[in-house]
C-alpha cells in the first residue's frame, strides 16, 4: 500500500492573511456603494416671505415679467391668475369652463397652456388677456407642466415624464423618474430648469430635483419646515413651484398656503457644479409613508392633437379626496381655431369652503385629504430665514465608522499572526 502523502497545513500566518484581502474587498464595495447611495439632500434658505391666497387650490405656478401666473383646480373653482408677488393680490383672472379640473400650467412665449385633470385637454391662453387661443387634446390624466425650451415636460400621476411637441402636443419620448434604483410615482408639479426639472411628489412635502436626461433624482429637497404646525393644520400640500432666473431663486406654496416663500439652495439651480453630484448618481431618499396611489391611468403614447375651444363635456370625475377613482377621457381630434373667448378682470375666486383645512380637503393632482405633512410638525421659519443642510445622509458616517473599524481589526489580525509565524 503506498504511503499517505502528509495533508498540506497553511501557516498561520498565510491562513489570516487570506482574511484581509478577502474583507478589503468587501470593504472597497462597501465604500463604493456608499458614495452610490447617499447623494445630495437638501432644505430651502428662506430668503422672503410673501401672502398667499388661502382660497387657492394650487395646481401650476410661473413667475414671467416680475409676475406669477397661477392655475387653481378643484371643478368648478379653477382658474389661471396673474398675482402680484410681494402682496398677492390677483391682477387679473380667468374662470375654467364649469365641466373642468385646471391642472399644471406653463408658459410658451406669450402664452400660458393649461392642463385639466381627466378631461384630456390642455387649453391655451393669451398671456396679457388670457384670451383662449386653441386647445390641445390627450390621453390619460394631467397634472404638471413645464416647458424647456424645445419639449413641454408632463407628469400624468405615474412614475413617468413625458416631453412633448410644444406646436402638436404628440409625445416625443418619455423617461421613467428613479431614486436609488427604484421608480419615484404621483409625480405633480413640475418646474423646467437648465438640464433639470423639479418635481413636487405629491401627498409630500418633498422635491425631487432630476436630471431629464436619464431621470435619476440628484437631490431630495425636503419643505415641510415651511410652513409651521398650525398653518399646516389649515392648509393642504405643497404644489407650487415657479423659477426666478435673475434671482436664481424658487418660490414655493401649496393648496390652502397662506404664505409664498422666496428661497434659496446651496447648489446651482440649473444643474452645473453640483458638488460631486454626477448625473447618474440616485438619491438614496428619506421619502416618507404615503397611503398607496391610486392608478395614473397613463397611456405612454398619449398623442395630443389640437381641437376647437368649444367647452367639453363634463366628465363626472371631480377628483374630491374621499372618491379616489379617477377614469380617463378622450377628446376627439380636430384642428385648432382661433376664437374669441372674453377676458376677465377677475376679483379672487369665491372660498371653496370645499377641504378647507386639510382634514377633509378635496384631492387632486397635489391635494389629498390630510395636511401632507412630509415631515415632522415643528416650527417653520420666520422671514430672517431658516437652517439649511445640503450634503450626504446622516447615515454616511455610520459606514465611514463601520469600514474603519473592521479595517483595524483585520490589521490587528494580520500583525498579530506574522508574528507567531
């Protein structure tokens, strides 16, 4: 029988030092997958505070020429204004037609185009008379606007953006919004800055600023400071965002707000210089529970084209918080026309009375039945201001700590093993 071969032994110190290489790689992936994770977060610097009008269910907001023009929803209620920022006085206003839920709004030129929430139309205005000059139809719901120079970007309520033709309507692609890997839905209010659009999610206080390129949410701008616990008590969510490109400032308000806050961010607005934010990293979030969406009912291809002005249907859906169902409606296609709609020198809307006060508010595009509180009620900032953070996640020091020390104590261990070797 021939001899057994003696079983290889590893030394000790060979043995330990297989530990290390093994845990430097799980530490490098750790490191790597920390900078992935956690990127910019972000509050507002309030830099003033202006009165709002609390009898406005906002859906849009666009400041242009020193003014803001704002869109208010609810059926029967909605209307497109021109306000005066530091008063908020309404200068002029125009009411929906009855049948209607107005929706986001944004301006092209001299003219504003408004959405409508399940009716399948946008309706085009004269930006000084606001006089309607054409409708467009499309598929599915409407929610947020905003206009880039070369696409109008549309949220329908889904997790998607969808650019479109400013002259046709028709959909020229579309992106899906993304946070850390995962789909971002009930997107509302958009605002079009640089290479970035800015999104209310709606039923929070939060704004996700997004690359439009790819989708992925570089920052998450958490408002719920804003406005302080009593206010919120009587208000809805935030749904407004408007853009002051001189200022390089925001303004941002809500359904019910009582105020109109001018502020500030410590990172270039048009998505330049972001601080080593690069445009695929993903905010890893601080999102919080919100009770499950109801469904977008979105149809990605959502061709519009254009349609006379005569006043729809009603649709039936008046989108009130305590009826979560919604149902889509088509409009037929037709060529645009020129008409004669009067203008109106509006005095402001009559009190909707209807959700006043949060608790039982009418939902929409951005309302819902509670306050939309994202974030923990405390107090809000005065008009000297407010703190504000930008940078990684609480949570990065943790794996700073957690590589550190499971890197001393493979060293330790590798020392301590060469030397009995």
């Amino acid at each position: 029988m021939a001899e057994a071969l003696p079983h290889p032994v590893r030394s000790p110190a060979r043995r330990h030092l297989a530990v290390p290489a093994y845990c430097s790689a799980i530490v490098l992936g750790l490191a790597l997958a920390e900078g992935r994770a956690f990127a910019q977060t972000a509050t507002p610097r309030v830099e003033a505070v202006y009165p709002h009008d609390t009898a406005a269910f906002t859906e849009g907001l666009e400041l242009f020429e020193g003014k803001l023009y704002e869109s208010t929803g609810l059926t029967g209620r909605s209307t497109v204004r021109r306000v005066t920022v530091t008063t908020g006085v309404i200068e002029k206003s125009i009411d929906l037609d009855s049948s209607l839920f107005g929706e986001g709004l944004t301006r092209i030129d001299r003219t504003l185009i408004n959405l409508t929430y399940t009716t399948g139309i946008a309706i085009v205005f004269d930006l000084d008379t606001f006089a309607e000059l054409k409708r467009f139809t499309y598929t599915g719901q409407g929610w947020g606007l905003c206009y880039d120079g070369t696409d109008l970007v549309m949220s329908n309520g889904s997790d998607k953006l969808f650019f479109r033709d400013p002259v046709t309507f028709a959909t020229r692609r579309e992106v899906t919004v993304q946070r850390n890997g995962t789909s971002i839905d009930m997107l509302n209010e958009l605002e079009c800055v640089g290479s970035l659009v800015y999104i209310n999610e709606w039923k929070t206080d939060n704004i996700l600023r997004v690359d439009k390129a790819t989708g992925n949410v570089l920052t998450m701008i958490d408002a719920s400071a804003l406005l302080t616990a009593d206010e919120k008590s009587k208000a809805d969510v935030l749904n407004g965002i408007a853009y002051d490109e001189a200022k390089r400032r925001f303004y941002l308000t809500g359904k019910y707000w009582p105020k109109l806050f001018e502020v500030s961010f410590d990172f270039d607005p048009g998505g330049s210089g972001d601080a080593g934010v690069d445009a695929g990293s993903m905010d890893a979030g601080g999102t919080v529970d919100v009770t499950p969406p109801r469904d977008a009912s979105r149809d990605a291809t959502n061709e519009g084209t254009a349609v006379d002005a005569a006043p729809p249907m009603d649709t039936g859906s008046s989108r009130d918080a305590a009826d979560g169902s919604v149902r889509d409606a088509t409009s037929s296609d037709a060529t645009p026309i020129d008409v004669g709609a009067p203008t109106a020198d509006a005095s402001p809307p009559p009190d909707s009375g209807d959700g006043q006060g949060g608790a039982a508010g009418a939902g929409g595009a951005g309302g819902s039945a509670g306050t939309g509180d994202a974030g923990a009620a405390g107090n809000g900032p005065t008009e000297d201001g407010c703190a504000c953070r930008t940078g990684g996640a609480p949570a990065r020091g943790s794996w700073h700590a957690l590589v550190t020390l499971l890197t001393a104590v493979m060293l330790g261990r590798t020392r301590r093993a060469a030397r009995r070797g």
